[in-house]
C-alpha cells in the first residue's frame, strides 16, 4: 500500500531533532508503515493561502497513492475543496 502524509509548507527554520519529520519517522516506524512525504504549498510562506496551491501539482501527486493522511487543517481543507479522499490527523 502506498501511503502519503502531507503538510502544509516547508519551515523557514533549519532542522533539530525533534522536528515534525522526525516525529512521523519514528510513528511510521513502530506501525511498519512506508510513506512518502510532501507539502500543499512547495515553498515557505508566513500564511498559508489557497492562492499558494498548485491544484494541478497535488491532483497528479496524490493520484499515485492509495491512502493520504493530512497534517493540520490547512491541507486537510485543500483535499476536501479538492474532494479527495484522506484521513485528517491534527
């Protein structure tokens, strides 16, 4: 089964140990789940925007998944707009 987890937007602030990525690695692990990960928007932005998606980018990117779980409201309301279907972790 392929699954995708997706975020909102890359953070402006370097990597440390305890950061969101790390946090779904160790998740994935211990449930023997192999993801891929991306974000709605490809860029840092300070707020989030639907003007900021590209719909055509997460159409093509999501077709290739059998389940999506989304990360936060913002891109669990950018697949429901989309009305594709996921599983929306807060």
């Amino acid at each position: 089964m392929k699954v995708l987890i997706l975020g909102s937007n890359p953070s402006a602030m370097a990597p440390r140990k305890e950061s969101t990525l790390t946090r779904i690695e160790r998740w994935a692990e211990r449930l023997g789940i192999k993801y891929d990960f991306a974000n709605v928007i490809e860029h840092h932005v300070k707020k989030e925007s639907v003007d900021d998606v590209s719909f055509i980018r997460i159409l093509r990117l999501t077709r290739q998944y059998d389940k999506i779980l989304t990360l936060g409201k913002f891109p669990d309301s950018v697949l429901t707009k989309m009305k594709i279907q996921h599983y929306a972790l807060p």
